[in-house]
C-alpha cells in the first residue's frame, strides 16, 4: 500500500498560514515581484547593450590584429630583381664606399645598404612605418638571415643617430655591409 502526499494541501496549508499570521504577505509578495521584473527588464537591457558594444569593440581589436599580424602579403622577389639595373647600381655605390679610405663613406655604404634592405622588405610585402616595424613582422621560418639583418639595422641606426661621436673603424663598416649582403643574397637580391 503506496501512500501519497497531498500537495495541495501542503501549499494551500503553507498559504494560508501566511496570510493569517502575516497579513501583508501576499502584498509584500506581488510588490517584491514586480519590483524584481522591473529591475530584470532594466538589467536585461543594459546587458543587451553591453554586449552589443563588446562584439563592436572586439570588431575594432580584430581589424588591428589582422592589420599587424597578417601584414604579410605575397612574396615579391625572384629572379628576375638580380638583374635589376637601378637596383645593381645602389649595389655597386655601396660597395664604393665601403672601399674609400674615408669614414663618412663608410657610414653613407651602410645607410645606403639599409635602404636597399627597406626596399627588398617593402617588395616581400611587410608593412610599416620603418624597417624596425617590418623586421618586428618576419617569421623567423621566412627569414633565415633575420638576426643579420637586425643586427645590420641597429648597427645603422646606431651610426644615424650618434652621427660622429661614435667611432666607426673600416673592419666594423665591412662587417655591417657583410651582414647586409647576407640578407641579400638570401632573397637573390643582389
């Protein structure tokens, strides 16, 4: 023999205890639930236009991703630039003054060497404001010659910016330009 609960005796029990010992139960009940949906409908929208204003502001993070990370378009060297005749020029001028016995030829063949770095990067496709940006944005699997190029980068910024305070001997000049030439023919560029 199964015996059952009565449920509705128990709630109706339950209720009608309430309201006899607390007669503003009920009012006090369906005051607090009104004010409860109030307050969720509100709630509800400010988190409806929370969300709305994080997907736009992911939106925005996205594009810069894309921007920094994908910077890198298809590869623009071959063949066919080692034979570039405005490009064999630059070349020969950097390797003139890399043999004059004079200093500030020396520091005129590796600012001009890194020039033609900035060219061969603009041509592979990485963006940016400075040969810095576009070395920030080599894959070291892309660029196995990456860390001579940067150090070849410091090295001529280091030269543009101390200008004559900072001694600069022929045998570093010639190493600089060694670690240009490195790069270069890396990518057949000279």
């Amino acid at each position: 023999m199964a015996s059952t609960i009565d449920i509705n005796y128990y709630l109706t029990y339950t209720l009608t205890f309430f309201t006899s010992h607390f007669p503003d139960f009920i009012m006090f009940t369906k005051t607090a639930i009104g004010y409860i949906v109030g307050l969720s409908i509100v709630v509800s929208i400010m988190l409806i236009i929370g969300i709305v204003y994080a997907v736009e502001k992911l939106k925005q993070i996205r594009t810069r991703e894309a921007e920094t990370y994908d910077a890198k378009v298809d590869m623009g060297y071959g063949e066919i630039e080692k034979s570039h005749p405005e490009l064999a020029n630059k070349w020969e001028k950097v390797k003139t003054h890399i043999e004059s016995e004079n200093e500030n030829d020396w520091r005129q063949a590796i600012i001009e060497a890194d020039i033609i770095l900035g060219d061969l990067l603009t041509k592979m496709g990485y963006r940016g404001e400075g040969i810095g940006e576009q070395l920030k944005r080599i894959e070291k699997a892309d660029f196995e010659s990456i860390d001579q190029a940067w150090e070849a980068h410091k090295a001529r910024n280091m030269i543009a910016h101390e200008g004559l305070s900072s001694p600069l001997t022929k045998s570093e000049a010639k190493k600089i330009i060694d670690l240009y030439r490195k790069v270069f023919e890396e990518f057949f560029y000279i």
